[in-house]
C-alpha cells in the first residue's frame, strides 16, 4: 500500500504541474503542455493536459491558490518558459496548502496541492496485474451490476441462486460474470436503449429542429448520428471510427448496415462527398447544429474537442497554443488579453472546419472550397493544429485525435461513468490508468472494453 503520509516521490513517477503564470501579470496558456511535455506519467497529464485550475483561481484577472503563488514567487529571472521547471522543482518539497501532504506528493496523487480540502486520507492500494480479479471482489455484485448496467434488469433469486448457489471456485465465478455479460451486450436493451443515452452529450440533440420537428423547421437528422454511434460502439468494431468513418449507418429490420457514399442530397439525409468525412464530427447534424451560421467555427471545433478528447477549452483544459496565434482572422476581438490564452489553441483547432458549410440549406453539411474566403473578409488560411501537430484538413484532424491518448481515455471515461455514475476516485486512478491504456490492446473494441471495466476493483470491490 502506498500511503499519502511521507514522499511518495521514490515510488509515484515525478510530477510537475504547470499551469498558467505571468512574468508580466497576465495569464500565458504555455504551462499545462510544457509541464506534461516534461513530467507525463501523472494523473493529471496521462491522457490529457493539466488544467489552470491547478494552479489559478483565476486566469483574468490573474490570482492564484497557494500552490500557484509558490510556483509564481519562485520563477527564475529567466522567464516563465525557461525557468518554469527550476521554479516547480524549488516548490515539490513544501505543503503550499497547509493539508500535510507534500506539493509533490499530491501531484503524484492527483490531488490539488493549492487547495486543502482536496486530499486523500487514504492509502492506495497495490495492484497484482496477473490476478483475475482484485482480492476483494465481489463476483455476485458484479452480477448484479453488470445485468443492471448493460441487460436493463436486476438479477431474479433463481439466476443468483443458479450463479453461485454450487459455491465455485473464482475462475467459474468469473466465466460466468462474463459469458452473462455477453448476453447483455447483445440485448435490445444496450443497444437499442442504453448507448443512444450514453451519445447524448456527443450528440446533442434538439428535437424541434430534427427529422420530428413539431414547428416545421428541420436542419438536419440526427438519427443518423446515433445509428453511427451504436453500430461502432458494438461488435468487433474499432472505436476510432467515431472520428474516422467515412460511412454512414442504415437500420433495416433491426439490424444496422453500413453505406457508402452520399445518402441523399439537401437536408435531412448525408450529403458530404466521402473524401471529407470524419465521422461524427462531420455529419450534417454536427455541422449545422455546432457551425450554425458562423465563418470561423470556433463552436464545431470546440464541441470535437471536447466531446471526443475531453478537454473543455472553455474550462481551459487542453491548452496547447501555438506561437504567433490567435491571429484574429476575423477581427472577432479574440487575441485580446482575456480571450488570448484560450483562443491561442481554439483558433488554430477551427480553421479546417472553415470549409465545412453550416446551416445553409439544401447545402448544410457539404464542404466548400471558397467557403471561408467568402465568409470571412481578408481569410488568409492559417495552419490547422491539434494537440501540437499540424494537420491540413478535418480527416487528418480527426485521425490525430483518434490516435491520441487523449481519444482512448475520453472513451474509456465514458463507459467508466455510465458504469458507475462517477469518474475514478484518487484510490482507482492507476486502475483506471491501466484500463485506457488497454484500449490498443482490446483492438480499440468498446465491448471488449466493457469486460475489462467488469474485472476492475471500482466495478466489482467493496466501495
């Protein structure tokens, strides 16, 4: 067990946080990524980027928490980029909050060392990855779980009698669990009820403007989404199509198909040509309802990055600026100092989605060649980034992200909370670490995902 009392810096991997300091009292975006360049393996970095709030109360104006006001004071005459690691490592040995735990520690932890009421009175526990389930797992509460979660029902008194009532060994216990398991993700009920829920905050939809409208306004349909979203979240297919299909997905007497190609022209059907497809985040529904009527789709960008990889820029997760931007192609006023930071990587996200029409009539959800230079004055087609890489069009944006650690964990986050109503506790996270990282392992299936999160000691444990 390893116990938040004492460095925990010899046994957890070194963690340094960045977050958004000033030389000049303003806030600079640059501190999540260069601390997460530097120091990867903690909580807070694998899978994603630090957020400010590690550091700052707030950004604009700037204020810190105890943390951060010990990072900032110890800055080097150097400045921020080159001296924010001399600055973190001059600060790991103390307890800026006063909780007596270590900054360092707390780091490693995945606790705020700027704040006191967030720490962790416990231990954590030691993980055996060659056991078939964690020494305190419950089979029979995995049972009934499992058949809640993905068979829409609890269990009847015969089903558990007949599941452990012979009292066998663990290994049978555990076939059991999963070959039930099997039956649930098959059902009706998974597929049929439970995903379109879990694609609800992806999709987003708004029902008085889909194929039912009831006020005769119809911008798109978003039943398309969702029999996308269900036919790649089942079987053996590979999760990553969610950002690179370039098919869309039929249901005929309950079974789902692909299909190739547009699917009808104007709107209510698909009608971008495939070479510009990338999944859910170019379906006619996802365009007009994020891209609307804008030139810049700052909105579209945003929604992909946030839906798909986690990171809320408007929360200022996922800040990976690039130099020289935002550049306010525009004239939106957005590199001015309290939009600066986020924008500095918003910007650089949206530019791709610029030739992708919004709403726009028979022609919502196409691609335009000279859609930006006729939507936005003086457009000077600048250099597309994501997650530091610089891609040219939404395809190769989407694959990026897809192939990201950041995708892998956002989807594994979503089975997570659907299982269990909640994120990892700080006692889960190196399970929960593990699990994601899996995802390449498990042929990137959702399914094969699901039993892996069945075996975990948060799905199965005492808690």
């Amino acid at each position: 067990m390893l116990c938040r009392t004492g460095s925990l810096g010899a046994t957890i991997p070194l963690v340094l946080a960045g977050s958004i300091f000033a030389e000049t009292a303003h806030a600079r975006p640059t501190g999540p990524s260069l601390a997460c360049q530097t120091y990867g393996e903690i909580p807070e970095c694998r899978g994603r980027l630090l957020d400010c709030a590690t550091c700052h109360d707030s950004t604009w104006p700037p204020t810190w928490n105890a943390y951060g006001a010990a990072v900032y004071g110890a800055l080097p005459d150097e400045g921020f980029d080159a001296g924010l690691v001399e600055a973190l490592l001059a600060v790991e040995e103390q307890d800026s909050d006063g909780d007596g735990v270590l900054n360092i520690d707390e780091l490693a932890l995945g606790t705020n060392p700027g704040r006191d009421e967030d720490a962790w009175p416990w231990c954590l526990p030691s993980l055996d990855p060659d056991a078939l389930v964690p020494v305190d797992y419950d089979f029979r509460r995995a049972l009934q779980r499992s058949m809640v979660l993905y068979c829409g029902r609890s269990p009847t008194w015969d089903e558990l009698d007949a599941f452990d009532g012979d009292d066998p060994e663990p290994a049978t216990l555990h076939e059991r669990v999963h070959t039930q398991l099997d039956e649930c993700l098959a059902s009706d009920y998974w597929q049929v009820q439970a995903l379109p829920r879990l694609a609800d905050p992806l999709i987003t939809p708004i029902a008085s403007v889909g194929a039912d409208t009831t006020i005769g306004i119809t911008i798109a349909d978003y039943e398309w989404d969702y029999r996308l979203f269900r036919y790649i979240m089942t079987g053996d297919r590979d999760v990553r199509d969610l950002l690179r299909a370039d098919y869309h997905v039929i249901e005929q007497n309950g079974a789902l198909t692909p299909v190739q190609g547009v699917q009808g022209g104007g709107v209510g059907g698909q009608p971008l040509a495939p070479q510009y497809r990338a999944g859910m985040i170019t379906t006619q529904w996802f365009l007009a309802r994020n891209t609307m009527f804008s030139g810049l789709p700052r909105t579209t960008a945003a929604q992909a990055y946030r839906a798909y990889l986690g990171q809320d820029i408007a929360q200022q997760q996922g800040l990976w600026p690039v130099t020289g931007e935002p550049v306010d192609v525009d004239a939106s006023g957005v590199a001015e100092g309290e939009c600066a930071s986020c924008h500095s990587t918003l910007d650089p996200l949206s530019y791709a989605f610029a030739y992708y029409e919004g709403i726009a009539g028979p022609s919502t959800g196409t691609w335009r060649a000279n859609r930006p230079q006729n939507e936005i004055p003086g457009w000077s087609d600048d250099q597309t980034f994501i997650l530091g890489q610089a891609v040219d069009d939404v395809p190769t944006w989407a694959d990026t992200a897809a192939n990201s650690d950041m995708f892998a964990r956002n989807v594994v986050a979503m089975l997570y909370q659907h299982a269990l109503g909640r994120g990892p506790a700080v006692d889960e996270q190196a399970e929960f670490d593990a699990l994601w990282q899996s995802l390449p392992d498990e042929q990137w299936q959702a399914e094969r995902m699901i039993h892996r999160l069945v075996d975990t000691r948060a799905f199965g444990g005492d808690r």
